[in-house]
C-alpha cells in the first residue's frame, strides 16, 4: 500500500482568480466546500461565457479569499476580492463590477453557484510532490505549485507520475475517501505565472511532449469529511 502525508491545502473562491492557502477543507460530493463557487461571466457569439485565464490572463492578479471564515458545504460566505492595486470589494459590493471591467476590460456578470463550478463536476485536483519536484527538475526550475491549482497536494512513497497509472484506485485522506478518476489534461493556464501572468509557454510544451499534458489526479468524494495538512493518505 503506498502511504504519505498532505502537505499543501488550497482553495480558489473565485474560478481563475488567486485563491488562498488554508490549513483544512470541508468536502462533500460536490468537492472543497467553497471552490469555485464563484465566477465571472462575460458574453461571446450573444450566449453567457465563464470566463477564465484563458481568455483574461489578468484575473489571475485579482486574489479571492472568504477572510478567515469557517466554509463548509452549508455555509459558503461572500468573498473578498483584492484588485491588484490593492482595493478590497466584498462580492456583493455595488462599486464590484465596474472596477472589474475597468481592470479586464470588459463588462462581466458575477455568478454564485454552490453547486461549485469546476471544469469536471463533483471533483477535486490531487497533486504530488515527486512529480512536480520531477517536473522542476527537467525544466532546470523551481515551478510554483499553484500554476496548477491544486486542491491537495500529498507527499507519498512513490515514483514520481505514478499516479498516472492510478485511475480507479481508492484514495483515503483522514477520514475521507476518493475514487480516482482520471489524470488532469493540462491547458494553457499553468503556463501563466500566479504573480505576474507572464506566459512560459515552455512547460506546456514539454508536457505535451514528455507526459501526454498530463499533471495530477482528478478525484471524486465518496464521503463528506473535513481533511487537513498533516493527514495521512493512503492509496488502495
């Protein structure tokens, strides 16, 4: 049995936005209570669009947190957004979206589904720290885990990508468990630096050509549960 430890928690409130660190997440079948269940829209060929890095690199420079708050699948609280000159605008502050469009450059419609808004429904990101110190290693970098967004990063006795091999398997976590789905298919976004928005277009590159654009293990809550840093992790 491959055993290990969680080392690293993160949440994003807002989809694309900088999200924040944080010592334990409340999860249930939907995923992190709070993740994502927050997004900005805009309008493209007359239908609503989320909108993402993809088409807006600067939204990654706007940073979204819930200040502190408990968040559980209950009771997910309004974020605060940071802009990236520093203003603080609560999300259902009046003056919100006009300092949006003034920042991005387009009109946009804010959106709250607690349902959560994940690119894959009722899922979490698991990532390694043998394959992104592997990774870093072919690159001649050290490459800031939260390019790729992850929900739960573990250390754990084993190779680095392995976990490509995973899919299927029963992830525990504490006191929760996980169906592993699928290795992640990376896009564009984790070529966009977390701080600057910089494109390094080099790591999709040799993603694609070395390990098939993939990076990380899509995961599926079997139960509600909280996990926190320091949990043990085993894999079945």
């Amino acid at each position: 049995m491959i055993r290990g430890v969680v080392t690293e928690l993160h949440r994003w409130p807002v989809k694309s936005m900088a999200g924040q660190p944080v010592d334990a997440l409340n999860i249930d079948e939907r995923g992190a209570a709070g993740d994502r269940a927050h997004a900005l829209f805009d309008e493209f060929k007359g239908a609503p669009r989320r909108l993402t890095v993809r088409q807006v690199p600067r939204m990654l420079l706007w940073r979204a947190g819930y200040d502190g708050a408990e968040v559980t699948p209950q009771e997910v609280p309004f974020p605060e957004l940071t802009a990236p000159d520093g203003r603080t605008f609560g999300w259902r502050d009046p003056e919100l979206p006009q300092a949006l469009e003034d920042d991005l450059g387009r009109p946009v419609a804010l959106r709250r589904d607690l349902g959560l808004m994940q690119d894959l429904d009722h899922s979490l990101l698991v990532t390694t720290q043998a394959t992104l110190d592997a990774v870093s290693a072919a690159l001649d970098t050290e490459i800031d885990l939260r390019r790729f967004r992850t929900n739960v990063h573990v250390v754990l006795d084993a190779e680095p990508y392995a976990e490509e091999e995973w899919e299927g398997r029963e992830l525990t976590i504490g006191d929760a468990a996980f169906r592993l789905l699928h290795p992640c298919e990376r896009c564009v976004i984790p070529t966009r630096d977390p701080d600057s928005a910089q494109k390094w277009p080099e790591l999709l590159r040799w993603l694609t050509r070395e390990r098939r654009m993939l990076f990380g293990m899509n995961a599926r809550p079997l139960n509600a549960a909280r996990i926190a840093i320091g949990d043990a992790v085993s894999l079945r």
